[in-house]
C-alpha cells in the first residue's frame, strides 16, 4: 500500500492522483503554498487526506515565516491559515485541521518561535498517525458485517489514498481480505473524476483484491435511496454495497448500517460538503 502523504526531510511528498493508474509519481511541495495549490489541482483529494494535507502544508509553510517575537509570527501564520481555509471550502477536514494548527500556535504565546516551527510539524504527524489509526479500527469492526465469499459494491474512492492510509470503506474490505474472507469487489467508475475505475480498482489490484468495474448507470442503485437494487443485486452477484464514510449533520457516521448493504453516512441531499 503507497502511502498517500508524508513527510520527506523539510518537504511534503504526495502521491499525484492526477496520474494514476498509469503512473505512480510524487507531487513535491517545498513551500506552504505549493500544498495550497495540490489541493486545488486534485493532486490530493479525499476529506482525510486533504486534512492531513493542509496540517503538513502549514507546518511547512511556518518553516519560512521570518519573524522573531510571538505576535509577527502569529499574525503571519493567521494568513497562511485563511489561505489554506479556501483552498477547497467544502472540505470538512481541511477547516477542522486549520482550526487545530491555529489552536496551537495560541496555545504557545508563551514560547520561542522555533519552539513552535517544531511543534507544528509534529502536530502535523500526530495528525497523519490518528487518521491511520482511526481507519484500522473502523475497519476491524467493520469486517465483522463482512461475511464470507461476499460481493461488495464501491462509490467512488475511500482507500488509503483518500485518508492518511488505509482508507474507511475500502478499510473494512482491507480488513475483511486480512481475515481471509475471500471477498470480491465491484467498483462503481464514479464520473466526473472517475475515483473509482482510476483509484479504487488501482489499489485494490495493488493489494491483490479481487476486483471489477462497472460504468455508472450499471448497477442502477438509486444513490439518493442509499439502496442499491441493482441489476447486479438481483442477478446475485452484489450483497454488500459500501459507499464510503462521509461527513453528515453533527460530525456522527451511520456506519454499517441495514444489511444487506452497508450505508456509512452518505447522503447528497446534504449540500456542501466535499466530493474528493
């Protein structure tokens, strides 16, 4: 499994998403503003993992703030975080991980600059480590609604490469295909950006998951039902339908919800809120 981003000497190195499956390249960002400009471009997507990035990106954009009191350096990295903020409004995790690195540039008045270049970056990689652990564990219980022999139908990408690793939905198919349950998935293609047949399938070959990929209107699911009576159903060939964790009303994920499929919180009737 590639990790989606890290940290690579005073660079943040992430995985061009724009490029797979053909090629697998890094995106390097040695200024705040390039991460900025990653997760505009889509070089980064996925709510996790732009949060994760927007962490990095300020920890790094700190790095080349020149100023020697407290009050300087506040005021310029209180800009570098309203740019950050707008580089993708509807990302939920973007705000939620601005919010954090400014907490705790206020929560250090009392310290020397450096002292707070240092504690960025490893607030940043505390960041990074929480969501990995968080999806290891949502992928654990998750496997256990996961029976044997099971078809499962994706949307879109919710792997390792929309969070920090691992990855929510395709986490608990990770984590089912660890158990040796001898699963199989069905890939729904996702337009506009086409994240499944471009990411999902790409990492699930690259963990040797057995999977397919079908044009959208094939499995004819009714999304805004949250149902999947599809074609696919009927012909036997789906059971579970996985759709990815995304963020509804109050932060709280409905997950693993109403078998036969699994509902873990999507719904488009709330506007919004990120499509990565």
């Amino acid at each position: 499994m590639i990790p989606t981003i890290k940290w690579h000497d005073s660079e943040v190195w992430m995985i061009d998403q724009r490029k797979l499956p053909n090629k697998v390249q890094w995106y390097v960002c040695k200024r705040g503003g390039e991460v900025i400009a990653a997760i505009r471009k889509m070089v980064i997507r996925g709510a996790p993992a732009i949060g994760i990035a927007a962490g990095m990106g300020l920890a790094l954009g700190a790095n080349r703030i020149r100023a020697r009191s407290y009050e300087a350096f506040r005021r310029q990295f209180l800009i570098l975080g309203e740019k950050m903020a707008a580089a993708r409004p509807t990302a939920v995790n973007l705000q939620w991980a601005v919010e954090r690195m400014k907490n705790l540039v206020e929560s250090m008045a009392e310290c020397s600059v450096d002292e707070i270049k240092e504690a960025l970056r490893t607030e940043s990689e505390k960041i990074l480590e929480e969501d990995i652990e968080c999806n290891k564990k949502m992928g654990q219980y998750g496997q256990k609604l996961v029976p044997k022999g099971a078809t499962v139908l994706t949307h879109c990408n919710a792997g390792a490469l929309a969070t920090g690793g691992y990855g929510t939905a395709l986490g608990v198919i990770r984590a089912a295909h660890e158990k040796g349950k001898d699963i199989k998935v069905i890939a729904d293609e996702t337009r506009p950006w086409l994240q499944g047949l471009r990411l999902t399938s790409f990492e699930l070959m690259q963990d040797g998951i057995p999977v397919s990929v079908i044009e959208k209107r094939a499995h004819r699911s009714g999304y805004h039902r949250c149902r999947p009576h599809s074609c696919q159903r009927r012909r036997g060939k789906q059971n579970r339908y996985l759709p990815g964790g995304r963020p509804c009303q109050g932060q709280r994920y409905s997950f693993l919800r109403g078998c036969p499929y699994v509902n873990s919180g999507y719904s488009p009737q709330k506007r919004g809120y990120d499509t990565g």
